[in-house]
C-alpha cells in the first residue's frame, strides 16, 4: 500500500530513528519531510497533505496534541484529515486520552513490534473512509476537556502585572479576555492591556472555571464579558464582547461551548 508520511520530533536522531525503522516496517511508505517542531509540523501538513502523521506530544511551539487542534481548525469542511500516531514518552493513563484522538500510539523507546503493529492499523484504517473533521473535534473535544479543571484552592483571584515602576493588582473578574503571548501572557480589561510572564497553560490552571473559558489555543475569555456568540455560514463562532471591541474567534474544537449561548 502506497502512502505518504509526515515525522514531526524535534529531536533529531530520534526522528531520523523513526524514519529508518518505517522503511523497514512499510517499505512502500513514502516519508515526506521530518519537521522539527509543531509550528513547521502544521506548515508541512497544510502543504503537503500527507497520508499519515506521526506527531511527537511534546514539541518546540506546538505540541502534537496543539497540532491536532489546529490542523481541525485550519482543514475545510470536506477536506481529507490525516491519520495520526502520536509518539510519546507519557505514562500509560495519559497514551489512554490521546490514543483517542489517534489512530495509534507509539512509545518511546519505540520497537519493532510495536511499530509493526501501528503500522497493521495504519494501512486498515487508510483502506476505509477517511475521517472527516467532525470525528476529529469530536475526539479532540475529549482528550483536551479532560482533567482540565483546577483544584478549588488554586484558583486563582488577582493578576499582579508589573507596569514600570508599578505592581498592578488586577482582579480576574475584571479580565476581559487572555491572549498567549510567547511565553508571556496579555492580560486585557475593559480600558488597559499588560503584559505578565506566565505562559497561558500555567495561567489557565489557576482561573476559575465558571467564569474562564478557553476558545482557542491562545485565548481565554471571561464568560461575564461576552455579549454574543455568532456563528458564520462555515459553521465558525466568533465572540463579540461586552467593553471591547475585538471579536474573538473560537476554534472549533472548544465552539460546543457556545452553541446554546
């Protein structure tokens, strides 16, 4: 069976460790490109439209997970989703949630085996029907909802967001929206934005979760702030705020959300 590959590691050794061993395991596989981070893995992907994808979890940029999200945000509907292994080192109850976002996984250190086997699935599932981007959200709507409420007491009340000289104490529930910056995050109220240096996964542990939504990979809105949830003729939704202007687009893997709003 013909098909084309994509091996997104950025180690490089182990990448090409990978490559090797899939030309001995499906010699008819063609490997397109190695990207050595997740941004270079969904430029790859959108151009190259590969078959299959092997997607390392953790990753410069992106993490394989984050790839998946993007690439279902990205693809039209209609369009062919690759199927994807994700290669990992993360013990058994995390390889759990993202197998079912997968077609397989792969351990590291990976063996032959065990790569013969993911293969055996790989060419059964390239011989039915491609998924289509519905069973892809679906999936990852799972996998990225689960676990991510915080624990009561780390929730988190006051931002203190240094400007010059200053050390402002600004109340989360006056938080318009988050934004990723980097490793940094923006914090916008109603009437200022500051920059503060926490990344916004650490961020978005600590918030309150009635309150706190993520609706994209870089943005967290305040519910209380949202004045409505539109949705265009692809199907997208986009949030118009109370005292802002912007309008937030959410992704398609956290719109379920507002659907009802």
């Amino acid at each position: 069976m013909n098909a084309r590959a994509l091996i997104a590691e950025d180690e490089p050794l182990l990448a090409q460790g990978l490559k090797n061993a899939l030309a001995l395991a499906w010699p008819e596989l063609q490997v397109l490109a190695l990207a050595p981070n997740g941004v270079e893995a969904l430029r790859l992907i959108q151009a190259e439209r590969p078959d299959v994808v092997f997607l390392d979890i953790l990753m410069p940029g992106l993490t394989g997970l984050e790839v998946a999200a993007e690439l279902a945000d990205r693809l039209g509907e209609g369009e062919p989703v690759p199927r994807i292994v994700f290669v990992t080192a993360y013990d058994a109850y995390a390889v759990k949630a993202f197998e079912l976002a997968a077609v397989d996984y792969l351990l590291k250190p990976v063996s032959a085996e065990r790569l013969a086997a993911a293969v055996a699935r790989l060419k059964a599932h390239l011989a039915a029907p491609r998924e289509d981007i519905a069973q892809l959200v679906s999936k990852l709507q799972k996998v990225i909802g689960a676990g991510t409420a915080p624990a009561p007491e780390a929730t988190l009340k006051i931002i203190r967001a240094g400007v010059g000289n200053t050390v402002r104490m600004i109340p989360v529930e006056e938080v318009c929206y988050f934004q990723a910056a980097d490793k940094y995050t923006n914090v916008i109220t109603r009437d200022a934005e500051v920059l503060i240096r926490t990344a916004l996964k650490e961020l978005l542990a600590q918030l309150p979760q009635d309150r706190f939504r993520q609706i994209h990979r870089g943005t967290v809105v305040n519910l209380a702030e949202v004045a409505a949830a539109v949705r265009d003729d692809s199907g997208r939704y986009s949030l118009r705020l109370k005292q802002r202007k912007e309008i937030l687009a959410v992704s398609r893997v956290f719109a379920d959300q507002f659907r009802q709003m």
